[in-house]
C-alpha cells in the first residue's frame, strides 16, 4: 500500500511540474491577451468595453486582413521553397550517402546555422542583397549590370528568400527522420518488380515521407506567420506581416487592445493549421497501413 501510495506521488509530482508550467506561462498568459482583446483605447491607458469593436475594426479595415492575406502567401511560398530544396538534400544524405560518418557530418552542417543568432542570419541576407552587397557587385563586376539596383531588397523577393534560408533546417529535419524510416525492402522490391527510379519515388518514397513533408510545412508555416524581424530588416514598406502589425500596436501605436485581438487571430489561424496538418498526417498514415 505504500509502495502505490509512493508511486502515485511521485507520478503527480512529474506531471504536476509540466501542467503547472503549461497552465502558468501559456494558458494564463492567452487569458490575459484574449481580455485585453476586448478592451477599449482611451488614452493614456485601456478600459474594458467586452465589445468586439476590436475585431470589427479588423474585419472592416482593409489594411488588416490584407496583411494576413500577404502573410499568409509569404508563408506557403517559404514553405513550397524550403520544401524544394531540403526535400532533394535531405534525399541525398539518406539514400546517396553511403558513409553513417560523412551522412552525420553533412546533416549537422545543415542544423548548425540554428545555433547561430537569427538576427545575424536575416542580416547577413540584407547585406547579401544591398546596393552595395555581393550579389549587386558581382553583376556591376560582370557587366550585366552598369550600376546597382535595389530590386534585391525590400519586397516580398527579399523576405521570401531571407526566411526561407532561416527554416530550411526545420523542413530538413523532419524529412530527414521520415525518409530514414523508410524500409529499404520496400524500395529494392519495387526495382525487382521493374518499375523505374521515377515511379518507385513517386509511388513508394515520396508517400511514405508525407508525414515529414507535413510537418516540415506546418513548422515553416507556422514559424513564417510569428516572423517580425525579417520583415523589418529586409520587407521594407510593401513587407508588413501581421507580426510586425502586431508588434507595432504593442509598441509605438500602444493600442494593447487591437495588437491583442490581431493576436488572438493569429493564434487562432496557427492552431487550425496544427489541427489540419495532424488530420492530414493521420489520414496519411491510415492509408499507408
């Protein structure tokens, strides 16, 4: 009786830790934005209405969900890019590199950018992309160009190829432990049947990695959406994204009020992507067995 008694403390002081964790700095947290969402500006402080003016002003205004149309566009093409070029990598590493050693070297050059600063990384593509940045002066040295242009930089082309670079390493890993679960068996008997390279990717390798592309997506996605310092360093004016919005209304407009109700969309449009794409992954591997 008192091994169980002991057991079932110390099984509510493991869990316990986690929940209070969770309930303290997430839950309680969402709480307080969601109140504030209903909130009224009146300068110098906010006053509680429990209106949706808020969200009503959101709706209504066009410079709103136009923004969360452009994030949302940024965020599926950062997706669709990081997709295209980790998926042929991440295939490379696991099936074309022979050597566990030089296959553990090659992946870990690709996480190791994660250990460096976000903010150094997003840097360094504004001065890639700069008037005076490499890519400029490369094609005034060719000749291509006579001067330097500032097409590279601030626009959507600059955001996209920034944030892309960011998160190729969250699309890699995901891919990369779902393409090395793959049964090599599964691949040789398709050879043996006498179906091509072609078909045996189309048909066997690409569907049993669905749920790494799934999740590799849902995390670009869904990192993209809560990106703020990308678009200040390399968006420019036409770069806003609903994070920057967000960010904004917190800081110089203090409108804590509006910032909270865009917020509380923004979590809202996150937890339906993370709800589709476990739908889907679970649906993907239903049909797989």
């Amino acid at each position: 009786m008192r091994e169980t008694t002991r057991r079932q403390l110390t099984a509510t002081a493991i869990v316990s830790a986690p929940l209070m964790w969770t309930l303290v700095f997430l839950f309680i947290p969402y709480l307080v934005m969601f109140t504030y969402s209903f909130y009224l500006k009146k300068f110098p402080t906010f006053v509680p209405a429990f209106e949706f003016v808020n969200y009503l002003t959101i709706i209504s205004d066009p410079q709103y969900y136009q923004v969360l149309l452009r994030t949302a566009k940024i965020a599926l093409t950062v997706a669709v890019c990081s997709f295209l070029i980790a998926y042929p990598l991440t295939y490379f590493l696991v099936f074309k590199v022979k050597s566990a050693r030089l296959r553990s070297i090659l992946y870990m050059a690709v996480i190791v950018p994660l250990w460096v600063s976000y903010l150094l990384r997003a840097y360094t593509w504004k001065t890639i992309l700069g008037n005076e940045g490499i890519l400029n002066s490369f094609l005034v040295w060719s000749g291509i160009l006579s001067q330097p242009t500032d097409i590279f930089l601030y626009n959507q082309f600059s955001m996209v190829v920034t944030l892309t670079y960011i998160f190729v390493p969250f699309m890699v890993m995901p891919l990369y432990a779902s393409l090395e679960k793959i049964p090599r068996s599964m691949i040789e008997a398709s050879k043996d049947l006498g179906v091509g390279p072609l078909r045996t990717f189309w048909h066997v390798t690409l569907p049993l990695s669905m749920p790494g592309v799934i999740a590799g997506a849902t995390f670009t996605i869904c990192l993209t959406f809560g990106d703020f310092v990308a678009p200040f360093l390399v968006g420019g004016p036409n770069g806003a994204m609903i994070a920057t919005i967000i960010q904004s209304q917190f800081g110089a407009a203090l409108n804590w009020p509006l910032g909270a109700a865009l917020s509380i969309i923004m979590l809202i449009i996150v937890l339906t992507i993370i709800s589709v794409s476990d739908r889907l992954e679970r649906a993907g591997r239903i049909d797989l067995n």
